[in-house]
C-alpha cells in the first residue's frame, strides 16, 4: 500500500475485489449457462420451445411439424437463438468469467500484500491480464455498436453475419493477447525510486530507478494505446447509438415489427453495457493518466464492469430472466421421462396441429 493511499482506501478496495470476484463468477456462470443450455441441457430447450411454437403462426407450426422431425426443429431452434447480440453477450460473460477468476483474484492477492509479490511472474501476469481485460473490452463495445448500427440501420446488407462476429471476435482476441505480451516488459519486481523502505514491490516501469528512454518510451505507447482504445470506444458509443436512435425514431410507426423490435430491444441493453463500461473505467483511465488526483479504489474500479453485465441483462431482458428461470428450475426437470415427453413427441405434435387445423376448416 503506498503512502497516497488510506486504509479506508484500501479495506475499500479489497472488499470491492472479493466482492466482484465472488459476485462475477457466479453471475456471469449463469450467463455462460443460460446462452448454452441448448448445448449442456439440451432437455430443457423442450420448455423454451414452447414459447417458441406459440410465436409461431398456426400455419407455420403446421408446416414445421409436417417436414421436421424433433431433432431438426430443436436444431432450428437453438439456430435462432444464437444471433449476433446473444454471440457477443456470451463472449462478454466467458472474458468476465475469466476475469473474475483468476484476474481479480490476482489483484487481490498484489494488494492484500501490498505489492510485494513472492516473484516477478505475479506482476507480470496481473500485467497481462488487466491490460488483456481492457483493451478487449475497449474494441469489443466497438464491434457491438458496429453490430447493433447494421442491424437496425442498415437490415438489408446483412454486413456482419454470425461467421464474420466469430472472425471479428478472435482477430481482436488474438490482437489483445499479442498486445497484452508486449505490456509485461511494463512491470518489474524491484525496489521504486520514491520507495522509503527498499522492499522490492511490483512497480511501473517509470518508476524504477536506472530505467532507459527506450523503455520509459515504450511505456508510454502501451499506455497511451490502451487509453486511445477507451476514448475511440466512447466516440464510436456515441455516434453509433445516436445513429440508431434516429433510425428508431423515424421507423416507430413499424417499430412493432418483430423483427425490428427485437433487434432495438437489444441494442438498449448492450447500450447499457457500454455506458456501465465507460462509467466504471473511466477513474482508472484518469487517474493512470494523472488527470485526476489517484485512488486505489478508483484505479481498481475497472474490475466492477466484469461484474455489472448479469445484473444489467437480469434487470432489462426479460428473455433473459425467463430462461434463467428454466435454468436454475432444471433440477425440477426430469430429462429422460416426463408429462411434456408426450406433448412434444411428434405424434402429439400432429394431432395438436390436425385439430388446430380442423379448428380453422370450421371457422
């Protein structure tokens, strides 16, 4: 602990460190499992499936039932589920997964023993990981506001298709992991030149003593590249969104469009990410830049996004919250035998239809 920061400070940043590690696990665990529960609990997409087939018309259930058997529709299914908002929610909820169990931890662990790591390997893999965490989740708000731009501005070009996300998403991945090598070389296990007690502690590399230009230089470039990554996102944020709330406007006579509600439905919610994003990383921008005076807790505030993204989707999706619902109701849910094996079965399926359709006839 510097001489800067207070103990209210500290005890401060610590608790919001275990909380956000303990917290962000587990919310974003159940994010991870309610996007992949047609891959890991395949039964319960029998209960989702029921609201599939009410949205359907009964013409188009008729139709499915008629050419499909369970495993194709089941199929059709999960493929509607998985589109381009949902792909970048799942990949949001897996990086803040990983960053609530082992970054997190790790910053933890550098603070709770004051920076004073047992070896080097701890400061640079916190290095890594907090430079990793927030240059991805800098590009990654850009190519969801890209996204949700081509979707409800421009519908018709089909510009970022769910193989282009996965393209887009592992180039960034790898840039990111690339980038975050080269920010190692930033930290080093050695005595400061401002330390009173010569106790060897993880330091920036500007704040150690005998230090060449070419690194302080260095320094400077991973810094200020990651900060250019935030400001670009907070630019592209702005623009974008405002640009899909204009279209919003001018289409809100059709707004009740399926099709468009959903995909503006959508943008709202990963609009609120962003803007959580933005909020929560911007103290630890400012104050690493020394535009603000410093705090521990602000310069660790950035860890509290990797928290932020369940609460934001269980607040605001109602989808969502029901599907967390079936999730978390799945040991209630008998896999191999159950009452609905017979209404989904294709026979009874059938039979609803032909008295769905002898319905209509008499009509």
């Amino acid at each position: 602990m510097g001489d800067d920061f207070t103990p209210a400070d500290y005890v401060a940043t610590l608790t919001m460190l275990g909380i956000v590690s303990v917290l962000g696990t587990l919310g974003n665990l159940l994010v991870v499992g309610v996007y992949l529960q047609h891959l890991l609990w395949p039964h319960l997409q029998r209960y989702s499936l029921k609201g599939y087939e009410i949205n359907y018309s009964e013409r188009q259930c008729a139709t499915l039932t008629a050419n499909y058997d369970d495993t194709t529709l089941t199929d059709h299914f999960c493929a509607r589920q998985m589109t381009t908002p949902t792909f970048f929610i799942l990949v949001l909820a897996i990086v803040d997964l990983i960053v609530c169990c082992f970054v997190v931890p790790l910053a933890f662990y550098l603070e709770f023993v004051e920076l004073k790591a047992s070896s080097e390997l701890w400061c640079k893999l916190h290095a890594f990981g907090s430079v990793c965490n927030t240059m991805f989740s800098s590009l990654l708000v850009i190519a969801i506001a890209l996204d949700r731009y081509f979707a409800i501005c421009h519908p018709l070009k089909n510009v970022l298709t769910m193989r282009r996300a996965k393209i887009l998403t592992a180039a960034l991945a790898i840039f990111c992991c690339v980038y975050g090598i080269l920010s190692q070389d930033m930290m080093e296990l050695a005595v400061g030149k401002f330390s009173n007690d010569n106790v060897p502690r993880c330091h920036d590399a500007i704040e150690l003593e005998n230090i060449t230009s070419t690194k302080v230089y260095f320094y400077h470039i991973i810094q200020k590249g990651n900060s250019s990554c935030f400001v670009l996102s907070i630019l592209v944020v702005l623009i974008l969104y405002s640009l899909i709330l204009r279209a919003a406007l001018k289409a809100q006579r059709r707004i009740r469009n399926n099709a468009l509600w959903r995909e503006i439905r959508a943008a709202i919610v990963l609009f609120v990410v962003a803007v959580v994003y933005i909020i929560v990383f911007a103290p630890s921008l400012l104050s690493a830049n020394q535009l603000i005076p410093g705090t521990l807790f602000g310069y660790n505030s950035y860890y509290l996004n990797n928290m932020s993204n369940p609460l934001i989707y269980c607040f605001m999706s109602q989808a969502f919250r029901r599907r967390l619902k079936v999730l978390l109701c799945s040991s209630c849910i008998n896999p191999v035998q159950s009452q609905d094996d017979a209404m989904f079965s294709r026979s009874g399926r059938r039979e609803r239809i032909r008295r769905l359709m002898s319905t209509v006839e008499d009509g």
